[in-house]
C-alpha cells in the first residue's frame, strides 16, 4: 500500500476527545522504548512525524495521524516504565485501558516486542487482558536488526510456545527494523486487509 499522505491531527489524554467519525484506526502499544513511535515513522516514511527518543517514557498522549485521509495510526504510550513512578504509570495505565476498551474504531491493536528478550510477564499479562476483552490484536517483534537472523528464529521459538500455553491460536505475529526499513510491506499490507474489511 502507498502512503500518499500521512498528518498528525491530536493529541490527547481523554478518549472522548478521539477524532469523531467511523475511520478505522491501528495503535500501537507495548513497553516504553520497544520502538512504537520508531515504526509509525517508518511505516509512514515521515521521520519526526511521531516524536521519538532514546529515554523510555517520550509518548505520554494518545496520538492519532490520518493516513490517505481514510484511517489513522494511533501512537499510545508505553507502559511498565518504572521511573515513572507509581502515581505516573497508574496514570498512563488508565489513558491506554479507557481508550482500548471504549475505541470502537480500534481495528486492530499492534503489540510489540523487543525481539532481544524473553517472553516479559507485563507482557503476557497485558495480551491476556486483551484476550478476556476480545480485542483483535498482532504481535510486532521489533529491533530485528539488532539479532542475527538465527538467534531470531530461536527466540521467536520460545515465544510462540510460552504463548500456546494460554492460547489455543497464535495471532499474526510480524517482524519490523526501524533502522533497517524492514517489515513495512508486510504491516501495510495487513492493514489494508482488515481496512477492506472495515472499509466495505
Ligand atoms: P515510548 O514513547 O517512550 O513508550 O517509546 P517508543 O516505544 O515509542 O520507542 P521509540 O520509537 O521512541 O524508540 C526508542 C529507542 O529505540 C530510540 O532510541 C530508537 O531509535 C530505538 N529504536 C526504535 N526502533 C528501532 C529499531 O528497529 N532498531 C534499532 N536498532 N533501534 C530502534
Ligand atoms: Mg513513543
């Protein structure tokens, strides 16, 4: 899929205050500094369209960038980010479950993972609240520039079989480099699937 244009509309801490309309939209979610705002800007071609940094804890608002004028990409804060304190992270907890469960344009929620790490219980954890909630998700690996392509394999390995043990289906699992540009046909190419289902 081209992206002929990509704008940053709002930002904004209050799901109420979400774009109004029947667009469907993709948001990415995962722990601070796993490379959310990285991917948007990659996908879309646009560096600095989604503020990056190498501090975990830069996306603090709900963030929503119209795409071709007929979806959005939505860049969520990270969660887990310890040093942001017990009162901070409750705070952001609270911004990223009011928009999830109370978006009904959410189309699809992107998960992402360090593809570096072992299966994180905040991350297993959050999965399985999506599952009780019944929100359709995929899974990212990100930062696969940074493991050869056979410690990737391995660890993707260990992953899908700690998931089995909950799940009786694995979700559409994709693999993304920021740095190197990998992974871009293949997200695009899945939201254009669920967007022509959303779209009809
Ligand atoms: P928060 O907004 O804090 O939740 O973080 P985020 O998930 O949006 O991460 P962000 O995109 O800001 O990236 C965090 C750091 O990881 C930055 O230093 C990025 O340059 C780096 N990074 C992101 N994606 C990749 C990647 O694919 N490869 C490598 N090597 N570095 C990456
Ligand atoms: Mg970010």
């Amino acid at each position: 899929m081209e992206i002929k244009n990509a704008t940053f509309v709002v930002s904004n801490t209050d799901v109420q205050k979400c774009p109004e309309g029947i667009r469907p939209e993709y948001a990415f979610i995962g722990r601070s500094n796993v490379g959310k705002s990285s991917l948007i800007n990659m996908l879309t071609q646009r560096k600095g369209l989604a503020m990056t940094s190498q501090k975990p804890g830069k996306t603090q608002l709900i963030n929503h960038f119209l795409i071709n004028e007929t979806w959005y990409l939505v860049d969520l804060p990270g969660y887990g980010y310890a040093r942001r304190g017990k009162e901070g992270r409750e705070r952001i907890r609270r911004i990223i479950e009011d928009y999830i469960l109370e978006r009904e344009q959410l189309a699809n929620l992107f998960v992402l993972l360090d593809c570096r790490h072992e299966p994180q219980q905040i991350d297993l954890e959050f999965m399985e609240w999506l599952g009780e909630n019944s929100i359709p998700f995929s899974i990212i690996f990100t930062k696969t520039d940074k493991l050869t392509r056979t410690h990737l394999q391995e660890n993707l390995k260990v992953y899908q079989t700690q998931l089995l043990e909950t799940w009786e289906e694995l979700p559409p699992i994709f693999f993304s480099s920021a740095e190197k540009k990998e992974g871009r046909e293949e997200i695009l190419g899945y939201i254009e699937e669920v967007n022509a289902r959303f779209l009809k």
